[in-house]
C-alpha cells in the first residue's frame, strides 16, 4: 500500500504546537505584523514580549482564528488555520486580554456557562466545572459573585473558564496586567502549574520583562510588527554580557526602551491605553 508522504506526518517528528511562516497583517493605516516566522514546540511555555502596538494581540488572533491570516501561514498542531479553523478552535483555550469574566455571576456560574458553550455533556458537566475551579484554588469562592473577587482571582477564573475545553494549547494575551506583583505571580505559579499537569503548551503575550524571564522556556521580543530575536531568556542575556537583564536584551535589539517605547504614533496605542485602564479599574 502506498501512502501520500505529504498528507501524513511521520509519527516520529513531532508536530509543532504552533508554526507561523511569513505570518503578516495590514490594517488599513498600519502594518501590524510584518513577516513573523515563529515555532513553538508542543509543551513549551512561550512566551511574545513587546511594547504596547508591538503587534502581539493581532498575531496571537491570527493564531486562535479569530483573525484570519493576512499572509503566509499559521498551523496549530499541523493544522492550517486558514482551512480548518474550526479544528484549530478545539484544540485552543483563549484568556483575552480584555477581561471577560461575568460580574454578575457566581465563579461556578461563569465556568458553567463555557461547559455549556463548549458542549461539555450534562453528566460531565459539575465534576468538569469543578475540577477546573479547584486546579485554580477558587473551591472555596466558588459560590459568591464574580464582582466580589480580587483582580488575580478574576483572572485564576478566567484561566478556569478556558480550561473547561481540555485544550493543548493555552493562549493567554497579557494575564497579568493591571495586577498588583503578588498577585501577578501568584497566576503565573497557576499557570505554570498547569502547564505541568496537563502537558499543555503556553503561549503568552506580556509586556512585563521580568515574568517572561522567570517562566518562559522560550520568548520572542516584538517591535513594530516584527520579531527581532528568538531564545531562551537565559542564552538571550547571556549573549549581552553576565549582568545583562531582558530589559537590556529589548533595548539591544530595537534601539528603544521598553517602557517608553513610541512603538506607534497611532490609535492604537491609545485604545491600549484606555483598555489598561478599563482593565485596572474592574481589578480594583
Ligand atoms: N482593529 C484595528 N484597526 C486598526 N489598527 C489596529 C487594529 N488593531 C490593532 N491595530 C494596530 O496594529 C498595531 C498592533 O496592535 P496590537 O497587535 O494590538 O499590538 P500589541 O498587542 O502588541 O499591543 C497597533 O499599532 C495598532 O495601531
Ligand atoms: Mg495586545
């Protein structure tokens, strides 16, 4: 019998989780991903550094389908995102970097409503919820309201709500914004945690250089739609000298500083401005 070698992957090379070849994307005004070729090995975590307007979301979008490519390619598990997007879904959980979380509704409530959204079966259903809500520490909180929980709380509920899908691939744009530090590592050490437990891939988006050093197997530093460099956080200081930090390793490769970057003159930097402090505001 004779098998077509391009229609199957031989079982012993390992199909990356998420591989984008020439990805790029133009808004109208703007050209908010240029060219981006990234490869993440399944069970890493990974993580996407840059600046406000560096073009993080806009890729992590075109990877979770919920924008379609401009050009060139994005396949999840080797599957194209173009032709089989709804098979990318299933094998994706997405934490937005706006919140998303209902106020209105109890953590149990909200983590019911994704089993519901994502078909989890009725006999399944509370053992499902509950297991998500309990891998976040939110077992004891479950039953009160999400409007009364801390910022990192909301967001341990958030990553709840994704789970429910079983998902191989976790992606998470900017989990940790408008948390305070002790909050911020608290869902780091969460996510870390559940990475290791479920053998899931992590692919995050942040623009904090510190948490991307402390987590990430590996990352990609963002500016201006491109990916400038590619590494371990370690090899990637190292390669600036023994007292390098990833600050420095930003400031190395584009020139600029992260916090003040002008990464773009346009709207968008003032719509991220607006969402930051939305966002600040609902997490108190
Ligand atoms: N819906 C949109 N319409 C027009 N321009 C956009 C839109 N979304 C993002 N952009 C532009 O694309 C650039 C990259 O944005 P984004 O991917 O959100 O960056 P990041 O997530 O790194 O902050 C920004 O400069 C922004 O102006
Ligand atoms: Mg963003």
């Amino acid at each position: 019998m004779t098998v077509d070698a391009a229609s199957v992957a031989p079982a012993e090379t390992a199909v990356s989780a998420v591989e984008c070849v020439d990805l790029s994307y133009q808004f109208p005004a703007h050209l908010a991903v240029d060219h981006v070729n990234l490869s993440i090995a399944p069970g890493e975590m990974y993580g996407l550094l840059g600046p406000n307007g560096a073009g993080k979301t806009t890729t992590i979008r075109m990877i979770t389908t919920l924008l379609p490519p401009g050009t060139g390619s994005v396949r999840v598990f080797g599957i194209d995102a173009t032709a089989r997007p709804m098979l990318v879904r299933r094998a994706i959980g997405y934490v937005p970097q706006a919140l998303s979380a209902d106020a209105n509704l109890t953590g149990v409530e909200n983590v019911e409503l994704f089993a519901r959204l994502f078909d989890v079966p009725r006999r399944v259903r509370r053992q499902r919820v509950d297991e998500a809500l309990s891998a976040m520490g939110l077992t004891e909180a479950a039953g009160r309201l999400a409007g009364t929980y801390s910022g990192g709380m909301i967001r341990r509920l958030e990553l709840a709500q994704s789970l429910i899908s079983a998902p191989r691939l976790l992606v998470l744009d900017e989990p940790t914004v408008g948390l305070d530090p002790i909050a911020r590592s608290v869902v780091w050490e969460y996510i870390a945690r559940l990475r290791s437990q479920f053998a899931m891939t992590v692919l995050m988006t942040t623009h904090y250089m510190d948490e991307a050093d402390a987590y990430c197997d590996r990352i990609s530093l963002m500016h201006r739609g491109t990916i400038r460099v590619t590494g371990s956080p370690a090899a990637l200081r190292a390669g600036l000298g023994a007292d390098a930090t990833l600050d420095d390793v930003f400031r190395h490769y584009t020139g600029d500083t992260l916090k003040d970057s002008p990464s773009s003159p346009e709207e968008g930097d003032m719509r991220d401005a607006r969402r930051a402090r939305r966002t600040a505001r609902r997490l108190g």
